[in-house]
C-alpha cells in the first residue's frame, strides 16, 4: 500500500496565508523600521547628545596601546574656538582664533589681549555647523623667521558686506605685534584652507570650493607659492593653456592637515571625504586626487559618492577612514620624550561617524615603507573637537579643542 504525502486542501491554504504574511511581513520591514532623519540642506542634523561636554579636571592620565603612558596638562582654557598655533624660537606660541583673534601664550600663560596688527577677518557660525565660515584659520613662520620675523595668516576676507574670499596675509612680528601687515595672496573663492612651507622654502596652500576637476579654477586644489605670494616657475602647469599656474595638485575635497614628512621632505595632506572617505594623500606635482570623481565615502543622503568606491586611474590615498573622523591637523612626531611614538603620525578628528562629541587625536604606525600598520584613537573621553596638532620645541605634543571654551592641551610622558 502507498502511502501519499500530497497536502490536504486545509494545508495547502495554511502554506498560501502563511506565504503572502511572510511577504507582506518582508515588504513592510524594508525601510519601515528605520527612523525618518531630519535634513538640513540636505545634511542629516547631528545628534547632539554628545556634544558640549566641558573638559575635565587635568591632568589626566592614560595607558595607551604601545605601552606609552601619558598625561594631559591643560595649559589653557580660556581660548574661543582656536584653530592653529605656531611655535616662537623662543618656545611661546602663536594661536589663531576663529573670530579674528591672534594670541601669544608665553611661559605657559596666555596673554589676555590679542596681538595687535593682525588682519580683519569675517567668521559666522559654530564650529562643526553647515555653513560655517572659518575666520582666522592657519598661522606659519617663515623658514627664516629668526632673520625676516615674518608671521603668515590665512584668513577669511571680507570683500564687501556679502562677499568674501580667503587669503595669505604676511605681516612683520616685532615681539608684541604684527607690523608691515598685508596680503601677499588672494584667492577666487572663500574656504578653509591650510598652509605650510616645503623645504625648498615655498609655501603650499590649500583650498576648498568649486572645480577641483578644473585645472583653471583654484577651488580644491593645493597652490605653490612663493614666500611672496607671486608663482613659482617650476610649478607642474605653468605656460599650460586652461591651466592656472599657482596649481600644484587638484581634485581635493577639504583639506585641513598639511605637514612635511621629515625624512622625505614630502608635503603630506589630509583631506575631509564627505560621509566617509576621509585620507591622507602624498602630493606629487601635476597629479589628480579623484574628488568628486572617485572616493571611498557615501554621499550625506547615504548613497556611495562613487559607483566604484576607489581610485583607479587618480592618486589613490596612503590611509583613508570609513566612517569618517572629521581629519584636521596633522604632525609627525620625531622626539624623545614620547619614545614608543617615535615615527607615528598624528591627526586631529573633530567628529567620528557624523556624531558630534565624538573627536579626538589618531595615531598611526607606518613600517620603513610607510605602509601602515595600525591605528589607536586617544583623548576619546574627554568629547573634544581637536582641531590641531603640533610637535613642540620641548619635544612635547600641543592639541587644540575647537570648542567655544576652547584649549591648549599638552600630552607629556606620566611620572
């Protein structure tokens, strides 16, 4: 005898319901179960739960993942949203506020009134909000300072009361203020932009802005210039038709760390991918970086930037993020008073995955090859946009908070 198996009408009936239920179930969940984020200008608006937390007391002390034990000393507070300092020969520091502010720290002891002399500056906005416009932001020394004195600033420029554009102002310090003051470089458009003078004494520049795909345009792009302003003849498009000649590399985003690595004298730059996709580059003279063409993060609505995250056929980056840190600032350390760091690369983030109150300092290890090998975050607890890092003369590390109550950090080796 047979036994069959064929389901009964009931059963057949229970298996159609229990099909169309799973569909309908499945139809509803996509997307269904996700929060409907708010946009602004088509940028998610931040969480903000995070955000706004006042450093805590200092010191502070850490154990780190090389064994490198640490401790952070404010060195002040009293600071409104600092953006970058400079060393003095004789140790003080030069830090530039968003808000048109030039400022001396002597002995450890911020001087109570800017410097006098300094350019007059446009800025709006809290840092880390869309729109932000960014004031003062870098500040340099010449490479001969010890003979000329010369102090350089860049700076958000007023043109008139709805324009405004970013350049290089160059002024004279005299031990208590800028003299001589005036602007060796205006650029076509306003930005962030970042500077920093090459071995050979040229200043490199970076701008933000519109057209980083066209070589006659200065928007995304990183500039050479000489110590005046003026061009130089050896840059990679000078006499190019529908080239400018001031450009040296194109295709960058917003980039805000530019340091030279001491053993090549190469420029290194970081640049800010948009949901994703932050990097740090190596410039080589004439090449192309791929933004908007190509980058490994998504767009701020969700959609990847490229349909084929990646470079191919531009430069392609020596490290990138994903999700991004927010990159800004950038150092090498090459002391001894933090030996286990020795090499390492340090970069500033401002935020971690979109999520304000997230910054904090990175630290990479590259082999011989500069070829990475891994990457630790520091400072994380204390919820601080570090905006930028520095090697000081005492062979010391100096980090900026971008906050409204922002600081002078010091990160020394603990007792």
């Amino acid at each position: 005898m047979r036994i069959s198996h064929s389901p009964k009408p009931v059963q057949i009936v229970w298996f159609v319901a229990l099909a169309l239920l799973l569909v309908a179930t499945a139809g509803s969940r996509v997307g269904s179960g996700q929060q409907k984020v708010p946009f602004d200008n088509g940028i998610p608006v931040a969480p903000r739960g995070l955000a706004g937390r006042p450093l805590p007391k200092m010191p502070v002390v850490y154990d780190t993942g090389e064994g490198q034990r640490i401790r952070v000393v404010a060195v002040t507070r009293a600071l409104e949203y600092p953006w970058a300092l400079a060393f003095l020969p004789d140790g003080s520091m030069l830090v530039t506020e968003r808000a048109g502010r030039l400022r001396i720290i002597r002995n450890g002891v911020l001087d109570p009134n800017p410097i006098a002399g300094a350019p007059v500056s446009y800025w709006a906005l809290e840092s880390g909000l869309p729109g932000a416009v960014h004031g003062f932001m870098d500040v340099a020394l010449h490479p001969q300072f010890a003979e000329n004195h010369f102090v350089y600033l860049t700076y958000t420029k007023p043109l008139d009361e709805k324009r405004r554009t970013v350049a290089i102002a160059r002024g004279r310090w005299d031990g208590r203020a800028l003299t001589e003051v005036h602007d060796i470089f205006v650029a076509d458009a306003a930005g962030t932009s970042r500077i920093a003078f090459a071995r050979d004494g040229t200043l490199f520049m970076t701008t933000t802005g519109s057209g980083p795909q066209d070589p006659n345009t200065q928007g995304g792009k990183v500039l050479r210039l000489r110590d005046d302003g003026s061009v130089p003849s050896d840059n990679p498009f000078v006499g190019r038709t529908g080239y400018r000649p001031e450009v040296y590399t194109l295709g960058h985003r917003s980039s805000l760390g530019l340091a030279v690595h001491p053993g090549t004298g190469e420029m290194w730059l970081n640049e800010n991918g948009p949901n994703g996709g932050d990097e740090i580059n190596i410039l080589k003279p004439g090449r192309n970086y791929g933004w908007p063409v190509v980058s490994y993060g998504r767009t701020y609505q969700g959609p990847w930037q490229s349909e084929v995250p990646g470079h191919a056929g531009f430069e392609p980056p020596l490290v990138y993020w994903v999700p991004a840190i927010a990159v800004s600032g950038m150092a090498f350390y090459t002391g001894d008073k933090l030996p286990k760091w020795k090499g390492d690369v340090f970069v500033g983030s401002l935020r971690t995955g979109e999520i304000p109150g997230t910054g904090h300092l990175e630290r990479i290890l590259f082999n011989e090859k500069m070829e990475e090998l891994r990457r630790e975050s520091l400072l994380v607890d204390l919820r601080q946009r570090i905006r930028e890092v520095r090697q000081g003369p005492d062979e010391l590390l100096y980090v900026l908070t971008d906050e409204k109550e922002g600081a002078v950090l010091r990160i020394e080796p603990a007792p």
